[in-house]
C-alpha cells in the first residue's frame, strides 16, 4: 500500500512539473517576442538576406479568419492544425521549435507521431504555393525532429 501512494504522488507531482515547465515556456515565447517587437527583425539579418520580401516583413497571422497573409496575399488554412502550426512558427522566426514543444503549442500537449507532423508542414506548405507564397513555404524548414520558419538566408 505505501508504494502504491509514493507512485500516486510522484505522479502528481510530475504532473504538476510538467504543467509548470509548459507554463514557464510559454512566459519565454511570450518575452522573446516583445524582444523582437522592441529590436526591429531587420537589425538581426543583413538587408539582402530577406527571403522573398521587403526587409523585415513578417507574415501576419490572422486569428479572426484562420489565415496568414505575406507580401500581399492572403492563405486560408482552414483547418485549425495547419493554421497553430504557422501560428507556433510565426512566433519566432528564424528559430527551430522542438517537435515536443509544437506538440505542446499545437495539438495541446498530445502526442502525434513524426509523420503527423511532417504530415501537416507538408500539407502547410502546398496550401501556401498553392496560395502563390512559394517563398513563405520554402521557408519552412525541418532539422534534426524541429521545424522553424527560416525567413533569413543564414539559416537556409
């Protein structure tokens, strides 16, 4: 019986680590990016190294219709995976983000296999060609069980 107890609470306590460790990394999502909105993005990559874009330009994430637009165009996702996961990218250009914490950040903390994942960039990518932002999908790149969105030639 006091074995089965000490498991409960290890349990409960791991628990309770991991809903912290998703916490504290969401906090660090969120202050990298007030740093990127108070250092302009064009101080970190050299003026022809843009991919596809005038300097600095970010793609913008539109929660309202489930959308991305860049250099003028506009991409319906649709479906809420695909549009999480340009979401989670979005964040923080130009950094690969661990296949666990997109995990975490877009099928909330669910487990999918390495294909489901390669499944949905891949199919993110077609929609965006397919909505003429070639250079946004190429943009997209996986490594070593991370994907980021590359938007500066030193990381391609």
């Amino acid at each position: 019986m006091h074995v089965d107890h000490s498991v409960y609470r290890l349990q409960a306590v791991i628990h309770i680590m991991k809903a912290s460790l998703v916490e504290t990394v969401r906090s660090l999502d969120e202050a990298e990016q007030i740093l990127d909105d108070l250092v302009p993005f064009e101080s970190h990559v050299p003026r022809s190294s843009a991919t596809g874009a005038r300097q600095g330009a970010r793609p913008i994430v539109d929660t309202s219709t489930f959308s991305v637009r860049w250099n003028g165009k506009q991409c319906h996702l649709g479906g809420m995976i695909p549009f999480r996961f340009i979401e989670r990218l979005a964040r923080r250009l130009n950094h690969f983000v661990p296949y666990e914490q997109l995990m975490v950040d877009v099928w909330d903390g669910n487990r999918r296999s390495r294909a489901t994942i390669r499944a949905v960039a891949r199919d993110l990518r077609s929609a965006l060609i397919e909505a003429g932002m070639d250079d946004l999908a190429s943009a997209i790149k996986g490594e070593h069980q991370t994907y980021g969105l590359m938007l500066s030639s030193h990381h391609q």
